[in-house]
C-alpha cells in the first residue's frame, strides 16, 4: 500500500543501519583490544614475575631461609600491587569513567620494569623522550614492557640493552640481547605465535609507528619501535 506524498527509501535506511552496525563494531574491537592490551602489558607480566619468583623459594629455602623470606615479602607486594590494578579496572568497567592518572616517565618505567624483572640492564637516553603525545608514551610503555619481559622470561641472557632516543619526529626504541633468541618469522604473526608481539605490533602500527623485530636462535634477540611524536625538544 503506497500513501500519495510518502517516499520510503528502504535501500537507503538500509545502507545506514549497516555503516552504523559496523562502527559500533569497529568501537567494541577497538575497545576489547585496549583492554587486552592493558591486562597483557600489566596484569599478566606482573603475575608472571611473582610466580617465577616464588619458583625459586625452594631452593632458597634451604640454601638462604633470610633471602627466602625477602623474595616472599616482595612477591606479596607485586600481589598487592596487581589487586590494586584489578579493581581499579572493575571499577572503570562499572562506571565507565577514563583512567586519569598520570603515566610514570619513561625512564622510571624502565626502572620499574627492569626492578620487576630482576634484569641487568645498560639504559641509554638521548633527548626529552617524556616530551612526547600521551598516546605515544602509553605505546612505548607497552613496547618496554613487553620486551623486557620476553627478555627476563625467554632468552636467559646476562643483560639486556635498552636505547631511548627522541627526536624531531619520532621516539626510537632498541631492546636487544644476546640471549637464546625467538622462534620466527615475526613479519607475520599468526594467533598462536607470539601474543605478545602481537598486541605491540598492533599498538605500534595503531598510531603509524613501525616495528622490527629480528631474532636468531642462540645469537638474541633485537625490537625496534619507531613511533612518531611530531615535535620534540631536544635537551
């Protein structure tokens, strides 16, 4: 039944419901990939550090019962730290507020990181890489979290380099060791290769930065992020 004056445009309403339907979408993945992300790049590496951790108490149990004691107390505190970090994301879930506080500067990342980890590290720092968007700090606090931890967890090596570098366009990241190396390739990731090379390299490539990684068996591993800044003073 047709009403004089009346124009249905079904194929129209159509098109529109289907582009809305697909940004809805897009927003939920983008969402849901945030959120893995932060869990990956806290959560998870923090828990993993604790167990490794409380791994070695047998042995010192026997061998240092002092020292024994002291790996305990500071694996109860990275516990602590992690339930704090828990509900501080049900609470975000729940009332769907942003996450205001102030990311800690690159360099006492670093320093966090490589305390969690136990890791002997040579940091090198070229330019005011803390002069940077808010949005590529978060990335590159994401890419030194993430190597760092498949330094400590993977490649057994005595030390690790890490080399910050900030410039007119861009802050550069070199993590490299020489450790037991990383089974490849890395140009193509697949979903049962290397999860966590695959949140960093989908956060770098989120904000049009690059990412090499290069990793031979036996001879280390080496990951360079390059993530554009715009302007950056120099010190």
């Amino acid at each position: 039944m047709s009403v004089p004056g009346m124009h249905v445009r079904h194929g129209r309403q159509s098109t529109a419901s289907k582009n809305a339907k697909s940004t809805v979408e897009s927003l939920m993945l983008a969402e849901r990939t945030r959120w893995a992300m932060r869990i990956h790049d806290g959560l998870t590496q923090s828990v993993t550090s604790a167990v490794l951790e409380l791994q070695t108490l047998r042995h010192r149990l026997e061998t240092d019962p002092q020292a024994a004691i002291e790996s305990i107390e500071e694996a109860e505190a990275e516990i602590r730290k992690d339930l704090r970090e828990i509900r501080e994301i049900l609470f975000e879930l729940d009332e769907g507020m942003p996450h205001t506080e102030a990311s800690p500067s690159l360099a006492r990342f670093v320093a966090e990181v490589v305390e969690r980890w136990k890791l002997p590290a040579r940091v090198s720092v070229e330019g005011d890489v803390d002069h940077v968007p808010a949005r590529v700090q978060e990335v590159a606090h994401s890419v030194i979290a993430e190597a760092l931890a498949n330094v400590a967890k993977h490649s057994g090596a005595p030390e690790v380099s890490l080399r910050l570098r900030a410039s007119a366009g861009e802050l550069r990241i070199e993590v490299e060791d020489r450790g037991a190396g990383l089974p490849g390739p890395f140009d193509d990731l697949n979903e049962d290769q290397h999860f966590g090379l695959r949140l960093m390299r989908a956060r770098v490539n989120g904000i049009d930065g690059t990412l090499e990684i290069e990793s031979t068996p036996g001879s280390g591993t080496r990951i360079v992020a390059c993530l554009p800044v715009g302007e950056v003073r120099e010190r």
